[in-house]
C-alpha cells in the first residue's frame, strides 16, 4: 500500500472527501515526526510505537574496495509493533 491508496481507504473508511484524508494523514505524519526529532516517543496503543534510538560511530567495508571506512553516529527511528498488530500479522 502507498500514500494514495492509504488516503484513498481513509477517505472511504471516514465517508470524507480524499482532500480531507489526505490533510489528516499528512497532520499525522508531521506530528509524529515533530515528536521523534524533539526526541520524544510516540506510541498507539495496540498498533505499536515510534521512538529514537542513539547508533554509535562503527568501522563499515566498502565492498567495491574493500577498504575500511568510518560510518558516523546518528540517531535513528525504531518502530516496535504492538500486540494487536503483530498478532493479526501473523
């Protein structure tokens, strides 16, 4: 499913035009990611949750080269699945 078959079963789903959809979906986005990057966590009770996690500074291979190469640290998004959702999943 992508963005516009997301809105599209919204819209049906909600009996509201697809412009509105949308409008909420990208409201819902921005602030989860609002949330994530003031490095709060956002959490949907029986969907799942969204936090950020620190990643450390690592050695990496090239592997054209083979070379060693440093890969910088940087946070990242986790997502862990909710009971709910991982056992409709499944």
């Amino acid at each position: 499913m992508n963005k516009t078959e997301l809105i599209d079963g919204m819209a049906a789903d909600a009996g509201i035009s697809k412009a509105s959809a949308k409008k909420a979906l990208e409201s819902f986005l921005g602030n989860v990611q609002g949330s994530l990057k003031g490095g709060g966590r956002v959490s949907l009770v029986g969907f799942g949750s969204w936090s950020v996690s620190a990643r450390a500074a690592r050695d990496g291979r090239n592997p054209q080269t083979g070379a060693t190469i440093k890969i910088a640290a940087k946070n990242v998004v986790k997502f862990k699945a909710g009971a709910e959702l991982s056992g409709s999943v499944n």
